[in-house]
C-alpha cells in the first residue's frame, strides 16, 4: 500500500533496527533484511550509509524538523543491486516526538507538512 507513516514516540523507539531512531540512519526498524519497498521480490538491505539530502525543513509555523532523504537500492537475495531504487525522506521533530517517513515520494506531502497546524 502506498503512503507515508507518522510515527510517535513508540514508533521512534524501535525505528533503527529495534533501536531509537537516529538521524543519521535511514528509517529501518527491522534487524533483518527488510522487502524492498516498490518490489516485493527484492530486498532494500544493506541500506545507504550516508543520505543524499540533509538539511531542516518547516513543519507547521514555528517548528523545523531535521530532513534527510535517502536513495535506497533495492538488492537480490545474494545482495546485488538491481536497478530499482526509491528515496525514502524523513521529516523527524525530536522535542515534539514526531517521525515522518516516505518511501513513495509522496506528492505534496512536503508541502503538507509545511502548512501542518499545532494544537
């Protein structure tokens, strides 16, 4: 199914193998080899060790989230890459325990996040 997750502070404790997610790791919450996201057949480990977007991005009016995108290769069962890939963007807000993740570079949602209300 297509979409992004917003994650909270149960989803941002598990997010990095079982661990707390950090910012310098993709979103990756299982210890194992994961599917690969936009073909079932293939796998997305080993993951990027470094993203290709780093930066802060607006989320709602006075809040900026750290922004990272990654360039995830999805790989065959013996680990070779296939030419299948997909950015998978996070918008993480540490004081507010918030996680946003995309793997479908979901129309909008940048924007979306931009315009968000705090209540």
């Amino acid at each position: 199914m297509q979409g992004f997750w917003l994650l909270g502070p149960s989803g941002i404790k598990h997010a990095s193998e079982n661990n707390p997610f950090r910012v310098d790791q993709p979103y990756h919450p299982s210890s194992g080899v994961m599917p690969c996201t936009h073909d079932k057949r293939y796998y997305s480990s080993p993951m990027p060790a470094k993203p290709s977007v780093s930066g802060l991005r607006q989320v709602g009016s006075g809040h900026k989230a750290y922004y990272r995108q990654w360039k995830v290769t999805c790989h065959t069962e013996r680990g070779r890459p296939t030419k299948i890939s997909y950015p998978q963007r996070i918008w993480y807000l540490p004081s507010s325990k918030i996680l946003v993740v995309d793997e479908w570079d979901t129309p909008g949602l940048g924007a979306m996040l931009r315009r968000a209300s705090w209540r």
